[in-house]
C-alpha cells in the first residue's frame, strides 16, 4: 500500500484535500470515486520517507498549541472508544488538521504502519510530546487501556492549563496596573509639569516643595533620558541571560520561593504538579522509580525540583515516599498524612490525585481572592500617585489665584 495526497470536489461542489492508501494511483482514484469525491488530482507521497527531511525538521521544531494538542487527544480517544483501529483513527485525524501537527500525524502513521508503538511514533517529538505524555501513553497501550488514558490525558491538559491561567492571571493583572502608572507618571512629568510650571518659575515665584521635587525629577528624566534608555535595555539584556544561565534561573526560583505571595503559588503548584503527575503515572502502572524520575522533571521551580530529586534517590532505595517529601519542607503536614495513610493502604496513586485535587482547589480560591483584592489595591496607588502629581501641579496655580484676588 502506498499514501496519496489528493485533491477532489466533494458531492456539493467544495474543494477538498487529504490524504488516501491505496495500492495503485487508479485504485486511489476509485476508492475516492466509491466516498462520492470526484479526484481531480492524486499524487503519490515517496514511500518511506513519506515526508521528505524538511517537512520533518519543520515538524519537529514547529510550535504546536495546546489547544491542537488537547483536541488530537481527546478525538482520537473517541475514535479509539468507537472501536476505530488505531492506524485508522491516525489517517482519520490526518484530515481534520493542517500545518505542524499534521505533519507529525503523517509521521506518526507511519511509524505505527511501520510496526513501531503510537509511543515511539510520539516519542519523536519531544517539544510536544513530552515525557508525561509518552509515558501514558506507552503504559495504555501496554495495558490495553489506551482510550482511558488519553482521556485523563486530557483533563490533565485542561486542569493545568486551568490554574496556570488563574494564577498568571491574578499576578498579571496588578503587574498591568503598575506599569499604566509608571506611564502616565512619566507622561505627566515630561510633557505636562514643565509647560505648567515654565510660567510661574519665569515669575521668580517660589512653588511648593512637591512641585519642586517633582521638577526634579521631570528635569532629570528630560536631561539623561538618552542615558535612561540604553541603561534599561543594556539591565533587561543582561538579565535575560543571566536568567537563562543554570546559576541565574536557580537564584530567582529561590528568590520567589521568599517572596509572600509568590511563595504561595510556587510551593502548591509544586504540590499539584507533583501529586497528579505521580498519580497518573502510578494508576497507569508505571514503576515508581521511572514515575520518579518523569515527575521532578516537571516541576518548574528548580529549587524545589532539587529538594524533590534528592528525596526521589531515599525513596527509590527505601520506598517511604511520605516519609522523605516531609523532609522536602514542601508538602503541607495535611497532603503528607494524606499520601502516608495512601502508601500503608496500598492507595498511594488514589491519595496523591486527592491530594491534587484538593490543593488545586485552594490554588483556584487563592487566585481569585488575591485578584478581587489587588485589584482595588491598586486602584488606591494609582489614585494617590497621580492625585499626588495633580496637586503638586494645581498648588502653584491656587497661589497665584489667591494672591490675584487678595
């Protein structure tokens, strides 16, 4: 059998394109014939390679969403469920994507044609299928469980691209603000202060200590701003790459691990993470040393990825997982009896999904608590800063209007 890709009209007059096996170039034609698609053009795709190595290093290095992720999984958890072969629900999903993603799903097929596992077809693109996934995937279909698995797959997606947005979101929006403020201040301090002061400093009156602080400060912004400027851009560079550095990433992870919001987040996200991957890996069948390994890789914080991955060695040797993540400082003493009760039970991959399900919960009611909170916050500085500016400005005029009427 070879692939076709082929372009036809469809019974209502559309134009479609897709890709077909057949054994011959006219028994595509009479199968698309047989479907009620008038071909009008097929062209064999080059057996083996099937993409030529651009398409593939374009596959490979191309971004896909989340988004397109999520949906491959969830339909072809349908298909798999509606008793659709595997290698048939591959070449079904071919057709209902473009671009990247569909590049890679005709590699896949034919890594699985080929006789490799849908893992090892996955395995192939580890930007975006990485090694959570692979893992489950491997484990379904080691178990003949698969369609199972890339259902939980997918609320695993959605839940955490959940709380990553309700917590980006509750910082973001403050961060926002603050930055509307340092705009309008320096607005205000650069075009508006010097025209309205110019007339009472040509006067030789004195104005009030604000107005000159703030004069101060507009003159100095004015006088170096091509110093400012570089200066800013030359401190964001250099930290961006300092950032990128194994020293600089591990420095701010523990800088945010002492911040006190931030702190929050940081340590339960930490939890979530590492109590529903484990979970999932675990309740798949995975061995708890390979489970391991996979979920310290997760974790984003690489301070307290370290804490995980030297308490992963204790329990690797001495399989007492409760008892060396409370020496972490990381879990709550609540989610350690939790997953001890777990392991004495023989529960453990039950009790740390309830362990994520529960702090993932105080995660969302934190995230939205600190929004309805910042939010007014905020709108006081920025009332205060701004009402400051708007009365160091209207003081000089208020004088000079008493000292008219007196």
């Amino acid at each position: 059998m070879a692939l076709f890709e082929y372009q036809a009209l469809a019974k209502n007059g559309k134009k479609i394109r897709g890709t077909i096996d057949a054994p011959t170039t006219e028994a595509a034609r009479a199968a698309l014939m047989a479907q009620g698609y008038y071909p009008i053009d097929i062209a064999a795709i080059q057996a083996g390679a099937r993409l030529t190595w651009m398409q593939r290093v374009a596959g490979i290095f191309s971004r896909i969403s989340l988004k397109e992720k999520v949906l491959f999984t969830k339909q072809l958890a349908v298909l798999l469920k509606s008793g659709v072969p595997l290698l048939q629900s591959l070449e079904l999903l071919i057709e209902q994507f473009q671009g990247s993603l569909r590049t890679m799903l005709i590699t896949i097929k034919d890594d699985v044609k080929e006789g490799k596992s849908l893992a090892e077809g996955l395995a192939r693109f580890p930007a975006v299928f990485d090694s959570i996934y692979v893992q489950l995937v491997r484990a379904g279909e080691a178990s003949g469980k698969l369609e199972i698995i890339l259902d939980r797959l997918t609320e695993y997606m959605e839940r955490r691209q959940e709380i990553t947005k309700r917590v980006k979101g509750a910082l973001t929006y403050p961060i926002i603000q603050l930055v509307v403020v340092v705009l309008v201040v320096i607005a205000l301090l650069t075009f508006v202060l010097p025209n309205i002061v110019q007339t009472f400093t040509q006067e030789g009156k004195e104005l009030p200590f604000s107005t000159r602080l703030l004069m101060g400060i507009s003159d100095f912004l004015l006088s170096y701003y091509f110093i400012i400027i570089p200066l800013l851009i030359i401190l964001i560079i250099a930290y961006r790459s300092w950032k990128a550095t194994k020293a600089g990433a591990h420095a701010i992870d523990a800088i945010k691990l002492k911040l006190p919001i931030i702190k929050f987040f940081t340590r339960m996200g930490a939890v979530v993470q590492f109590s529903r991957t484990l979970g999932m890996l675990l309740e798949s069948g995975v061995n708890l040393s390979e489970a391991l390994d996979i979920v310290v890789k997760v974790i984003d914080n690489r301070v307290l990825a370290d804490s995980l991955s030297l308490a992963r060695d204790k329990i690797v040797k001495q399989g007492k997982i409760s008892e060396y993540l409370k020496q972490t400082q990381i879990f709550p003493p609540m989610a350690i009896y939790l997953l001890n009760t777990g392991e004495q039970s023989g529960q453990l991959d039950f009790m740390l999904l309830t362990v994520a399900q529960n702090y993932e919960a105080d995660l969302k009611e934190y995230a939205d608590q600190l929004s309805s909170l910042l939010e007014p916050i905020m709108l006081l500085v920025m009332a205060v800063v701004v009402g400051f500016i708007v009365i160091s400005v209207i003081q000089p005029i208020l004088g000079q209007a008493e000292l008219l009427n007196f």
